[in-house]
C-alpha cells in the first residue's frame, strides 16, 4: 500500500490559465475527497466521491472549480481562469469507511498551487 | 466564526515540558480525529476518538474526547523537539457525510 499520492507537488501558474491535479487515492478505498488549506488555517473541505458519484459540492467551490472521478479510482481537480486567490495547498484524501463515525481519511502529500 | 475553535493558536515550549490542545465547538460530533502536519507535507493521522468521554494514549501522547462530544483536548508529556508540527483537530458532524470540519491549527515548536 503505497498511500494517496498527489502530482504535481508544486504548480505555479499565471493568473487567467488553467491548471489540473490529480490524486490516486489508496486502493480499494471507495471515498475520495478534496480540501484547500491556506496558510495558517486547517483544511477547509471542497467535494467528495463516493466510487464515481460526486456525493457533495462545498459553496467554496465555485463555477471555475470541477473535480471528476471517472472510474472510481483516481480523481482530478481542475481550476479554470485561476485567479491569485486560489493560491493554497490542495489535498487529497481517501477512505474505507465501515461505517460513517469510522470513515477515517488518509491524506496525500497535497499539490501547492501558486498563482502570479 | 470556525465551528471547531482551537487554542492555543502557536505554542513554543522548551524540551521536557508538558503542553495542552484544546479542541471546543458548540456543535456535537460523532467523531473526532487529531491529525499531525509537517511544513509542505499532507496530515498525518494521530488518533480517532468516537466515544463521548474516551481517552486513547499514544506513547507521550493522551486525547481525550469531552463526554458531550463537543470538545477535545490532546496532552503531550515531555515535549521533544520531534514534536515540532502543526497540530489539527478535526470533526465529522451528525448527518454531514464524511466531510470533515477542521480547527485553525495549532503550531507547536519546542526548542531544545
């Protein structure tokens, strides 16, 4: 089991383009989810799957922002027109659960996006 | 306002000193999970607490998880300086799914 891996680490872009991540969650973990953490606060959750299904979509996460998880297995994030504001870490995080109070999430590395 | 306060905000402490977390919401959670995080580096799970007054120790470590399950607080004994990190609490709310509500973080230095 190697964990939930994330690339890129680091992306820095110019304000206006688009930029894509993509997480591979660990295997056979049925739940994946996405959060942004910018500096100096927690985690702020942004939508997560269920196998393929897009169960729940954050406010946070506007018109600009689109997660797919074509398969059940990987996911990508994809940020269209980037605006300096979403300059934040973006973390991936995947689980098993057994039942909901034991949904415990393994978090990747995370991708640092930095917006110019 | 965060509905999961965290306090203190930043901690630094010398070597060999004891120090708490405080975890404290106004809302009941049907769990809770303290995560540890390096600097550019993803959360790494310390513990789950599900139970309403439980205590789980991990070596140095102690977590506790209030009886009304709307706070928690994590003890460290004899602070090392591999204890460095910020330090994150984390809730999941009844009838919420999975996602999770996370603290502000506490960022935790100890000086040798």
């Amino acid at each position: 089991d190697t964990g939930v891996s994330q690339d890129p680490r680091h992306k820095i872009t110019k304000r206006g383009q688009n930029v894509t991540f993509r997480c591979d969650p660990i295997s056979e973990h049925n739940r994946l989810y996405w959060y942004r953490q910018t500096l100096g606060q927690g985690p702020e959750f942004l939508t997560y799957f269920q196998n393929e299904a897009q169960l729940e979509k954050s406010r946070l996460l506007s018109d600009r922002f689109s997660a797919e998880r074509p398969k059940g297995s990987f996911s990508t994030l994809e940020i269209q027109r980037t605006e300096q504001g979403d300059s934040a870490m973006y973390l991936c995080a995947s689980s098993q659960p057994l039942a909901e109070y034991t949904d415990t999430q393994y978090f990747g590395p995370g991708t640092r996006l930095t917006v110019l | 306002t965060q509905l999961l306060e965290q306090s203190p905000q930043f901690l630094s402490i010398q070597e060999g000193e004891n120090l708490t977390v405080y975890c404290n919401s106004s809302s009941v959670f049907s769990s809770l999970q303290w995560y540890r995080q390096e600097p550019g580096e993803g959360p790494v799970l310390l513990v789950t607490v599900v139970t309403g007054g439980e205590v789980k120790k991990l070596k140095r470590l102690t977590f506790q998880f209030g009886d009304a399950r709307k706070d928690s607080s994590l003890h460290i004994t004899a602070a090392q300086p591999g204890d460095t990190g910020l330090y994150l609490c984390a809730g999941r709310l009844y009838n919420q799914g999975g996602k999770l509500i996370f603290g502000q973080g506490t960022e935790l230095s100890v000086k040798p």
